[in-house]
C-alpha cells in the first residue's frame, strides 16, 4: 500500500543553521509529494509540492526535490529561523483529488 | 476569500454522549475529505466526497461515525455515541484540483 516514513522528531536547532528533514514513500504509479506545515495553534498549510521526478518544490526558504530512484523528498533548509518552528508533514497523493496520505510528522524546535 | 471554516474549535463530552462537527469548505471546491489526527501522528482519511456523494468511506467507523454533505457544500460529521479513543482532532480540507486545503480543525476531548 501507500505509505509515508518521515524522520523521527524532535528536531532541535540554532537559528541560521542547516535543516534537512528526511522522507521516504512506498506508492504505486507516479504520486505527487508534498510538505505541509502546522504552524503552533493553526491549521496546516501547503508548504511546497513536485508532481513528478526531479521537479523541485520550494517556498520560503524550503525546498523539496522528487528523487524517484531514491523514493525520497527530503526537506531543506539552508538557514532556519525561530520562525521556522513548528510541526512538517511530508505527504503522497497518487491522483488528483484522492486523500492525502501523511508521514506521521517532524517537530521542529529553533532556538535563538 | 474565507478559508475552510470548522465548528467548534474545542468540544469537551462525557463518553457515550453523541458529538457533531460542521465544516464549510471553499467555495467551488467539490471534493471535500474529513480527516482525524490523534496526538503525535499525521492526519488520517475518515471520508471524501465529490460534491455530495461520499466516495470513499473505507477508514469510517460505520458503526459510530457517520457524515454527510447535503447539496455538495457544507458537511458535518457525527459521533454517536463517543468513546474514549475517539479523543483527537477533526480535520476537514477541500480541494478543486491537486491542492488540498485545511481548517484549523474541531479538537475532541472524551472525558
């Protein structure tokens, strides 16, 4: 079945270093990817999407590049901000319209 | 233009008790999905519709749970009667293509 790995939180970093989240999916056919973000006391948000292999996505800082051969879409930082905290969630879709399928989240915690 | 809107944003019931939740989604958006998030995991499909019709119910506890969405628009979400488990939030998202977006969602506490 569909499925998504994400790394263990939590992350625990310094403002302006180097945030790599790590995620991994098992899918038939050709899903499209995404990260989402729960900011503290909101909703989730789209935070990037690729709808196939080697399209990156990025978004405020972030980028997410479709590694097929791999089955990964790590997520990137280069400089994190206090901002930047908060909960990400790496998820697959295999058709447009289909339920979302999300890994089971990676806190992130910057300190300055 | 508004977002997808929930209510309530917190409920607290005894066990036993029955509980709903509305959502309205984003105008125009036909496909509608309920999700539930218990502490420390990802979101997790109950339902989807396309517009009114419910087309996959297969994470829907049938025996508790039930939903509809009258005139492909609005939804609620029913309980009945809540257990302990039950304890979690309740998400509700549309799209109108491959962009899913949220509510700030119904956080369910059973005592």
């Amino acid at each position: 079945g569909n499925s998504v790995t994400q790394m263990e939180g939590p992350v625990t970093l310094s403002e302006e270093a180097f945030l790599t989240i790590n995620c991994t999916y098992t899918a038939t056919g050709y899903p499209s990817l995404f990260w989402y973000v729960q900011y503290p006391g909101e909703g989730l948000q789209l935070l990037l999407k690729a709808t196939k292999a080697d399209d990156k996505g990025s978004n405020k800082g972030f980028e997410a590049t479709y590694r097929k051969e791999t089955t990964s879409f790590h997520l990137e930082k280069g400089s994190v901000q206090v901002s930047d905290s908060a909960v990400y969630f790496c998820a697959l879709r295999n058709q447009a319209g289909t339920a979302l399928i999300f890994g089971k989240g990676t806190t992130l915690s910057v300190s300055s | 233009e508004a977002g997808v809107v929930q209510s309530p944003r917190y409920k607290i019931i005894e066990k036993k008790q029955p509980v709903a939740f509305w959502c309205n989604p984003i105008s125009g958006h036909n496909t509608l999905y309920w999700y539930r998030q218990n502490l420390g995991q990802g979101p997790e499909l109950l339902i989807r519709y396309e517009n009114e019709e419910a087309v996959d119910d297969s994470q829907l506890p049938k025996d508790r749970f039930s939903a509809e969405r009258l005139k492909g628009v609005d939804s609620t979400l029913k309980i009945q009667p809540a257990e302990l488990g039950d304890s979690a939030v309740y998400l509700c998202a549309s799209s109108l293509a491959n962009e899913a977006f949220f509510g700030q969602g119904t956080r369910l506490t059973v005592v």
